[in-house]
C-alpha cells in the first residue's frame, strides 16, 4: 500500500530509526520486565499465522523526533488511557497511575462451553471504570459456543451478563473466531449489547491496516454493537516470524490511520505493548528420524553414546545467536506521541506489571 503522510504530524518530522536502534542496542538487559509463563502461553495459541489486514510498507515513512536521549521526553496525555491487570497480579497496579479504566484479565470458556474464572471485583483496588476480560481459547470451541441457537450459546451470554452485574463494564476477546462464523459472531455481539443495558461493551480485536474481504472482525460492522474497540497494535513480529519489532512505529501509524477512518476517535483505543520478544537462530528442539540422528551424530562429531535404561543417549554443544526486541520508556513515548500528533483520543496498555515504570512520569490525562 501506498502511504502518504499527513502534514502536520508534529514539530520537527525527521527519520527516529537510527536514533531508536543506537538506543535500544545500549540498553540495559533488566529495563524490561520478563513475560510470565502463563501470559506467554496466552498470547502463543493466538499469533501461530500473519495478519492478513497488514500490508508491507511500500514508502519510507516519516517518524516523529524526540529529544536527544538524556534529555527529558515529551509527557503525552490522552483522553482515556486503559490498563490490562492479571488476575493474580492485583499488587501492580498503582493508584497514581494516570488510567481512566482497567481490565481485569480474565474470565475464559471451558470446554463444555461454561464461562469460568471470573476474577472477583473486590480483589482490585481502583477509582475508575473496571472492566472483566473474557477470552475462547480455540476455533473449534468458539465455533462451539457461537452456534445460533444452541443451549451452550444461551447459558454463555446468560453467564456473561450476570458476572457483568458486578462491573462496570464487559470486554469481549475472542481471537480465534472461524472464518464462516462472522455473522453468528456478530449476532452475539448484538445480544450481549442488548442484555447489558448500560453497562460499557467493549471489544477487543486484531491490527488492521486495510478492509479484508470477508474479514470476522470487520470494524465497520462490529462498531455499532460496542462503546469501545481496543486495537490490538502488537505482535506485528511474533513467537514465528522472522525477527522483528513488536509494533513498529511505521505499522503503528498505517494501523491508526486506518482505525480512526473505520471506528473514529470517540471508540478507538489504540493498544500498546509492554512486553518484548527474542528469537534465536537455531531450536533443536525437534523430533527425529533414526537416519537423521545417524547423520547429526557425523554433523556435531559425537564421540559418546550412553544408554540409560537400554536407550541411547549423547549430548552436543552449539551456540546460539539470539535477537531481542522490547519496549522501553523512550520507545513508548515515540508511539505515544504519534498517535497523538494523529489525534487518537484513548490508548491501552497490555499489561500493566510488565513494563518500565518510567512510562507513567510521561503520561497524563487530559483535564
């Protein structure tokens, strides 16, 4: 796709690439914080294949400068800035940070269909709006409890709106919806929107640059049924691409333009990461055939075979190359500052706990 930046994105619009890669490559290993075993297998079942809505960059793109590092970043403040929180993980959350809402991660369907783990309102300790989070962990269960008139489809939303009763909001995050189960996902969205009354209805779903043909999570057609849709701006580089930025500030900017043409300002909240990943050039981890032992025995010149039990055994050493991408407060800043210049009114952190807490001297809501 052709992209063509919109003028007036801020002061001072040079290329931030070199200044971010010379700073990120001198940053200390401990600034970001390690992803939990439990979340990282969350987000492992959902991000195994591309997003088909994102397209590769065709121009160069201007980014927005910052000031020279060791200087003072600019403070960004938003109109609603929304914070994941574990369940389990209560203790992360501060009462001075500057957030309007949070979401109480999660509430999840079992495989009978029954909503479970519901995480209890008076465990979190909060001013603002709270929201309960729930997810489906596979496509055949969602296509399962999704299916138009069935009992388990029934006592789901039945469950969901009496667990709602509680909070003052409700977030949807199926991400493994079938493809052919885009209308059923829709009428359930329109029932729950229905059952809830009052109560804010929030959604959240995956990066979207362009429309896809016959696309389940069309934000066009999903819009109407919520207050709020919760972009999921990350994992533009995944657990099985090639090495790469969670979210660059260039897939940033072509996913909010698109977002804020197709939702618009008021419900938009553009999701940011906390978190980082690493890839390594070489897993063996892999199962093999008797030939292929035969052939990595001559390749790393095993000397030594043991049995143990009767089964045989080796070790062999190799090194590893591995290339790491995370978020600090400097690079949190760029992406925070973009959208701004590009008048996203609401961002929202996944999650809170896992990032440099320097982040939040440079956010502020808007008065």
């Amino acid at each position: 796709m052709n992209y063509s930046a919109k003028a007036g994105i801020g002061t001072g619009l040079v290329a931030l690439t070199v200044l971010l890669i010379a700073y990120c490559s001198n940053a200390p290993a401990n600034s970001s914080q390690q992803l939990d075993t439990q979340v990282e297998s969350f987000i492992g079942e959902v991000e195994e294949t591309p997003d088909e809505g994102i397209e590769e960059i065709v121009e160069e793109e201007p980014l927005l400068t910052l000031p020279p590092l060791g200087e003072d970043l600019p403070v960004t403040a938003f109109k609603e800035i929304w914070g994941y929180v574990l369940a389990g993980r209560e203790s992360s959350l501060s009462r001075n940070y500057p957030l309007t809402d949070v979401v109480y991660f999660n509430a999840e369907v079992d495989s009978y269909g029954k909503l479970t783990g519901v995480p209890r309102r008076r465990n979190i300790t909060f001013a603002g709006r709270v929201h309960f989070s729930v997810t489906c962990g596979s496509r055949s269960l969602t296509h399962f409890v999704l299916a138009p008139g069935s009992n388990e489809r029934k006592t789901l939303i039945e469950d969901l709106l009496a667990a709602a009763m509680d909070y003052d909001g409700l977030q949807i995050d199926f991400e493994n919806v079938p493809a052919r189960d885009g209308g059923a996902f829709l009428s359930f969205l329109s029932e729950l929107r229905a059952g809830l009354g009052n109560k804010f209805f929030t959604i959240a779903l995956p990066a979207r640059s362009a429309r896809i043909a016959d696309d389940v999570y069309d934000y066009e057609r999903i819009k109407p049924y919520v207050d709020r849709i919760l972009v999921m701006a990350y994992d533009e580089h995944w657990s099985g691409s090639s090495p790469g930025s969670i979210a660059s500030l260039q897939w940033c900017r072509r996913v909010a333009d698109y977002s804020l043409r197709v939702i618009g300002q008021e419900k938009l909240i553009m999701g940011l990461p906390f978190y980082g990943r690493a890839w390594g050039d070489s897993n063996p981890s892999v199962a093999y055939t008797y030939p292929s032992i035969q052939n990595l025995i001559r390749e790393r010149n095993v000397t030594e075979i043991r049995r143990e039990n009767g089964i045989p055994t080796f070790d062999y050493q190799i090194t590893v190359s591995v290339k790491v991408y995370y978020e600090d407060v400097y690079s949190l800043s760029a992406r925070m500052e973009m959208y701004k210049s590009i008048n996203v009114n609401s961002i929202g952190f996944w999650r809170i706990g896992q990032e440099n807490t320097d982040v939040w001297r440079v956010l502020r809501l808007e008065r």
